[in-house]
C-alpha cells in the first residue's frame, strides 16, 4: 500500500531538481516512498497493486539534425508504446534520433536512472506527452529517485511540464 502525501510534506523523496521545480507548481501532486528494487514500472505496479494504465513512463531522447543535438522527454502510457523514430523525430524536425545514453540522461537530468521526470528537467528540453495520458484523472511518474513516486492527473502533469500533447503511441 502506498502512503501519498502532498509534495509539500515529502520534498526529501525528490531529486533535487525535482525539489526546486514544485513549488512553483500549482497543482496537487502527491509523493509516496516505494522500494527502490521496485521502480521499474511492471515491478511497482505489481508490488504496489497500481494498474499498468494508470503509470506513465518518461523516456529521454536525443534528437540529431546538422551536427546538433537536442533532448527531450516523451512521456507514454506504460501500456503503450511511443512512436519514437515517427512521430517524435518527425516533431522535433531530427534527422536521427534514439534513446539518451543512460550516462547523459543521468548527468544532464541530475535525476536517478529508473526515476526520471518530466518536472524538474533543465530548461528548454521539449516535453511530449501522449495525449492518451492527459485522459488518466491518476497517473504514476518517477520523482527523480528511485526510491518513490509522484502522483497526479495527466492534465496537471502537462500543466507542471508545459508540455506538449500529441498522439504519439502505437
């Protein structure tokens, strides 16, 4: 069973650029500890009797065009799949594109690999939420460590993230 409580009053269960970035929000978004061993997404779920539909898992990409190379996040379902070399490549006007390297989504984030977020990453990295998960009222994100959760509505999570929605899952 999870113990959620308001952002507020768990800020030491967040990454530190998670921790900076929430009180700027206004939404209600709760944190609740979980057992590190079990953040990856069908372990927690299943640990923590969470659907797989109400979990959504964020994915860092690194965009290639003209020697350049951008990062974003592409938030998905855990049920589905997101269109990485289509749709996101396509929208983020990339030539090639794959998954950050462990490494460079870990540096750059600041953020525990297996718990990166949306909220808190460095400024001008584009968020691309699935629009199928703008419709959960309850969806699970990492917080930046392994070790807990956040929860909130796929509304507010594109709120925190100002993120743009877009079809994305196969």
């Amino acid at each position: 069973m999870l113990s959620w409580v308001p952002v507020a009053e768990g800020a030491e269960l967040l990454a530190e650029p998670v921790a900076k970035a929430v009180p700027d929000l206004k939404i209600d978004l709760k944190v609740a500890p979980i057992d590190p061993d079990l953040a990856d997404t069908a372990a927690f779920c299943e640990k923590y009797d969470i659907a797989l539909e109400d979990s959504a898992n964020c994915v860092i990409v690194a965009a290639k065009r003209g020697g350049e190379t951008r990062y974003a996040a592409v938030m998905v379902l855990a049920t589905h799949r997101a269109d990485i070399n289509g749709i996101v490549r396509r929208h983020l006007d990339a030539r090639k594109i794959s998954f950050a390297p462990m490494d460079d989504a870990v540096s750059l984030t600041g953020m525990e690999y297996g718990g990166i977020t949306p909220i808190g990453l460095p400024e001008g990295w584009p968020v691309l939420v699935d629009e199928n998960v703008t419709r959960r009222e309850f969806v699970v994100i990492g917080s930046g460590l392994r070790r807990s959760k956040l929860a909130l509505s796929g509304s507010d999570l594109v709120t925190a993230t100002r993120g743009e929605v877009l079809l994305l899952s196969l």
